[in-house]
C-alpha cells in the first residue's frame, strides 16, 4: 500500500501535538508494510529530503514573498503550492500509483483536494481540532470562519474522516454535518516504554526547585485555550495552604507574553518559572519529577499530555471537558476541575499535594487504566483498516461548488444565513 501524507509538521519541525503524532503514526504504518512518503514544511538545517525509520520524508521550502506565518490564510494557501509542487512528480516520476493521500488539518486541504481529483485517488482525513472549537464555539472574525469552512470542505471531500476521540467525533458531525457512518475514532498513542523508562531527576530537581519545594507541571503550546492562566489564578490560594509549591510552564506559544506579565502583575514570578521548549528526552524527567501534572484547557480534543504524564508516574488534574473526559476517570485515575475556574482548581491541587495517599493511588490507578489501549501498534493498524476502507468505498465524482453548513444556533432565512 502506498500513502503519501501531508503535514505541516513532521521532525525536527515540532509545533504543537500533531508533529509528534504524524511522526509516530508514519513510523509505525511502515513497520506494518505500508510505504509512506510524506511531504511537509521545510526546516533550517534538515534535507529537502531523507529517508528516516522508514519513512521517505520530503520537505517544501515557501515561496516569496515570505508571509509571516500569523497571517495564516495566505501563508497556508502559498504552502500548498508549494505542496503541490512537490507532490504533482513523486506521483508521476516516483511513488507510482497511489492508494490513498492523507491530509492533517486544514493547513494541507487545497493541496490534498487537488490531487484527489487530479488523480483521482481516495482522501482520508485527520481532524486533530477545529477553529469553532478553539474559539468556544463561536467565529469572531473573518479568518476564523475561513478556516472553519475550509476544515469542512477537507471532511466534505474525504472518503473517511478520521478523529482522535468520541468528543472530537461528535463536535465533527455537529458543526459539519457528517454521515455518522463517515467518522472514525483512533486514539492518539504514546510510546510506552519511552515514558515509563528510569531517568534521572536529581539535576532538574536541583536546577528549578528550592528544598523541600513542590512542583507542579505544566506541558503544551502556550496558547490562550490551553488554560495557564488558570492555573496562574489558582497560585494564590494553592499557596495559602501550601507555601512550597513552584508552578513550571514548559512550552511555547503566541499566549506567552500575556502569561508572563499576567504572572509578574500577580507577584508571582518567583513561584511560576517558564522553562520554553524543552526536547522530549528531558521532558521524560519533568514528568517523573513532578508532584502534579496540571491540564487546565478549555479546549482539549484529546489530551496528549495526560498520557504522558500518567504513564511517567505523574498524578494529574485535568478540566472537566473534551477528550480528557475520556482518558481521566475522576477521583480513580486523577481529578478533574471545572474549566476556567480556578478556585475549583486550587482545590484539588491542594488535595492532591497534601495527601501523599491520595496522589499515590491516582497514579497507580492510572498506569493500570493505561494498560496497551493507547500503543502505536494497535493505532497504526486502525489507521491501515481506514485505508482500506476508503479505497474499497471511494467513488470518484467532479468537484462541485458545496456550500458550508450554517453553524449550529445560526437561524437560516430564504435568503441564507444570518
């Protein structure tokens, strides 16, 4: 089977989660016989192209002039030229026929629509998250209801939709208006061994915390969903009862500054430390270190740093929404919070770092809930039987002019949406 896939991430470049999971997802699919050429963003000192674990990896460079990445619609539209570029003779010249092409995200839509139709070749498609989602269900300007309808029209011309939990599945057919029989739920996986494995702590332990100091960790892009700020609300009250707590902030995001002079307004900045990126090898240690792992999103299709967390032996406090529902069971495998409160937050911070019983079970709890369901193995063979579908299911029919569907709450008029 051959698949080309598309993806604006791909290592080295590593933005958020959906970098690491193409990546894992692609090594694991040619341990199973699948031949997988991706095409993605170039990177500063990585190859146009290589051959890594498998994988033929080619990377695009843009095209001027160079549009600073914010302005994500005509960033986005210039990266899939130059996608296509790329794709249009792997396809002629290289891979030969095709099975399916595999689109991430929105960001890769156009140049994956054009090449179903231009070779006729099956679309499945990965939703990791949507812009109503990210925006609490509501589009406040123009270049989120851009996005938003270029997400649907991905699902719209995909053979099968694929989404990372039942949450995600049930936004998906809500705001786009799917067939049910359309969507399929895989998980997001993590690499066991590499999470459970013995590393040392004394040095991180040393380098950012006082003796005796608790500490509580936060990992993800530091983007205004994410929910830091939250946690940054909590401090206070958390301290009232347990003065040794340091708060760690490891990520980096466009919410960064805000959360900086946030934490410096509050007098904060000696407990709240933002450490930025930090490589996955070191983040293994973070996690065995930490007292408490803290997830405070207010969107959260998934809810990869919960795996990893859990798996490291890390108790964990996640808000009560999204996909994290679906992975914390609550006072079994963690706690959950009310989102965006942060004094039901500082509650169960507080129970769980003074009660060394309590933190001990949650931990426990969570590595045998773990147990293999959330393994690449397993995930990558649910994505070959998707493959397999959509070839068998594919139909090919002429691009026609759709129209997106009005999103849920808004009235529709004889002259349209309003």
């Amino acid at each position: 089977m051959n698949i080309l896939l598309l993806s604006w991430e791909y290592p080295p470049r590593i933005v958020g989660g959906l970098g690491t999971h193409v990546h894992k997802l692609a090594t694991n699919l040619v341990r199973h016989g699948v031949k997988l050429h991706v095409v993605t963003k170039d990177v500063p000192d990585a190859p146009d192209y290589e051959y890594a674990e498998g994988v033929h990896v080619h990377r695009v460079p843009l095209y001027p002039p160079e549009i600073p990445q914010e302005d994500w619609v005509p960033w986005t539209l210039q990266f899939n030229v130059a996608l296509l570029e790329k794709a249009i003779p792997l396809i002629n010249e290289r891979i030969g026929k095709v099975h399916v092409i595999h689109a991430h995200d929105w960001l890769v839509a156009h140049a994956a629509i054009a090449l179903k139709h231009a070779y006729r070749i099956p679309l499945v498609a990965t939703i990791h998250a949507t812009e109503y989602g990210r925006h609490q269900g509501h589009l406040p300007g123009t270049m989120q209801k851009i996005i938003h309808q270029v997400e649907w029209w991905l699902t719209f011309e995909s053979v099968r939709t694929i989404c990372c939990s039942n949450y995600m599945r049930d936004e998906v057919l809500k705001i786009f208006e799917l067939p049910h029989d359309k969507v399929d739920v895989i998980p997001n996986g993590i690499a066991l061994d590499e999470f459970r494995r013995d590393v040392a702590t004394s040095r991180i332990r040393k380098k950012y915390l006082d003796q005796n100091e608790r500490m509580v960790l936060f990992v993800g892009r530091l983007v205004y969903e994410k929910g830091v700020q939250t946690v940054i609300e909590a401090m206070p009250q958390v301290l009232e009862e347990i003065p040794g707590v340091k708060f760690l902030v490891v990520g980096t995001g466009p919410h960064a500054r805000k959360l900086v002079a946030m934490t410096e307004e509050s007098g904060l900045d000696k407990q709240v430390k933002f450490l930025g990126y930090v490589d996955s090898k070191t983040l293994i240690g973070f996690y065995k270190c930490a007292d408490l792992t803290v997830v405070p999103s207010l969107y959260e299709p998934f809810g990869m740093v919960v795996l990893e967390a859990m798996v490291a032996g890390s108790p964990v406090i996640v808000a009560d929404t999204g996909g994290l529902k679906e992975i914390v069971v609550h006072e079994a495998t963690g706690l959950k919070f009310t989102p965006g409160d942060p004094s039901s937050l500082a509650e169960a911070m507080i129970r769980v770092l003074s009660d060394a019983q309590l933190s001990s079970r949650l931990t426990s709890d969570a590595r045998d809930f773990i147990g293999d369901r959330y393994d690449w193995t397993r995930i990558s063979m649910s994505t070959i039987e998707v493959y397999e579908k959509a070839i068998k299911q594919y139909e090919y029919r002429p691009r026609t002019l759709r129209v997106c569907p009005p999103l849920p709450g808004e009235r529709q008029t004889s002259d349209g949406v309003s």
